[in-house]
C-alpha cells in the first residue's frame, strides 16, 4: 500500500492503482487501501467506481469523508452538492471562508469573472486568511492555473492534497511548464527519472 501511495503521487495512477488492488486482496477492511482505489477511479474519471469506493469507505469508517466527497461531487461539477457537504459537516464555521465562498461559487456559475474572483482571493491569501492547500484546488476549480501552481510551488507538504494533485481539477495546472519543479520536492523526481514523465506532463524532471 505504501508502494502504491509513491506511485499516486508521482502521478501513474494505473500502476498505483493495481497495487492498491493486490493491498485491499490482503487486507479488505483496510481504509487507506479503499482511498487509494478512489483516488484512481476519480482519476481516470471513471465516477461510478468512484461512488462506489467512497460508499465503502464510509461504510468501512462509520462516517462521511468530508474531504473526499467534496472532491467527489467537484469533479462531476456538482457545486451544489459539494457546497452542501461542506457547510453540513461544519467546514464553514469558520468566517474567513464564509468571507470567500460564496463569491467563489458565483465564478463557478459564470456570475463573476474568474480574474476579478483572483484579485480578491489573493488579498485574503496575503492576509494570511486562506490555508496554502486550500489556495491550490480554488484557484484550479475557477480556472486560474497559474495562481494555482504559484501556491502548489510554496507547499512544504502535500498534506490534503496528497495523489488528489493528478484528479481532473487540476489539468491545466499539471500542463505548465513549472509544474515538475514544484513536485520535485515531494519525492516524485526518483520515480520519473526511472519510469518518465507520466501523461499529460509536458516538461522534463527537474535535475
């Protein structure tokens, strides 16, 4: 299962993903493994094995995955149904994001321009307001790659993002050119340099 969370994150999702097979053979009951088999349906955008692994997962914990199902419901583009989760399991109890979201769901209805949202966030973001990790999937979602990789660039660590980096969201911030270089620090460049670059990369490893 470790193997296979390395592989995630270095973005081949379907070597990762048959490892994570073989760990849920041994051990069925094991959550992690079940997270991982998510993350590779949610990857390869197959939404019904997804569904269903998040149904298990939830079943296995005995409560809802806030995290994942809100990944779940942003990748169907379902913002409503993602923005109920969060506001169900408590996510919005704190003010600075009430201060944001609201307006970040008028860009993703096509009622505020992308780059007026931008400007706004970037002043919360300078405040000290908005967690980094947070910053990546907003700035992905509204489609601002750019700002989006500029934050992923200052991560020590993946945390939350952790192999979510490669779900469809994130696209057009993986096809930039300083995408690799901003991973390099979270011990994927062994496995490109070994494997190559996974799809959809466009630049070499860094050195």
């Amino acid at each position: 299962a470790r193997h296979a969370n390395m592989l995630y994150r270095a973005g081949f999702i379907r070597e990762g993903h048959e490892l994570a097979r073989r760990a849920i053979r041994i051990d069925p009951f094991s959550p992690d493994s079940h997270r991982m088999m998510f993350i590779g349906a949610l990857a390869s955008n197959d939404l019904d094995s997804a569904q269903e692994y998040l149904r298990l997962i939830e079943e296995l914990t005995g409560a809802r995955e806030t995290v994942y199902a809100t990944l779940f419901f942003a990748v169907r583009q379902d913002w409503d149904k993602a923005a109920a989760i969060l506001r169900e399991d408590g996510w919005m109890d704190f003010a600075s994001r009430e201060k944001w979201f609201d307006t970040m769901m008028d860009t993703l209805e096509g009622r505020m321009p992308a780059e007026e949202f931008g400007r706004l966030f970037r002043d919360l973001e300078e405040d000290g307001e908005i967690e980094p990790v947070t910053a990546v999937s907003i700035y992905s979602l509204v489609g601002l790659p750019e700002e989006a990789l500029r934050c992923l660039s200052g991560l020590e660590s993946l945390m939350l993002m952790d192999n979510t980096v490669w779900l469809p969201i994130y696209d057009e911030m993986r096809a930039l050119p300083g995408f690799p270089a901003a991973m390099a620090k979270h011990g994927v460049v062994e496995l490109w340099e070994e494997r190559g670059m996974p799809q959809g990369i466009r630049a070499a490893p860094p050195s």
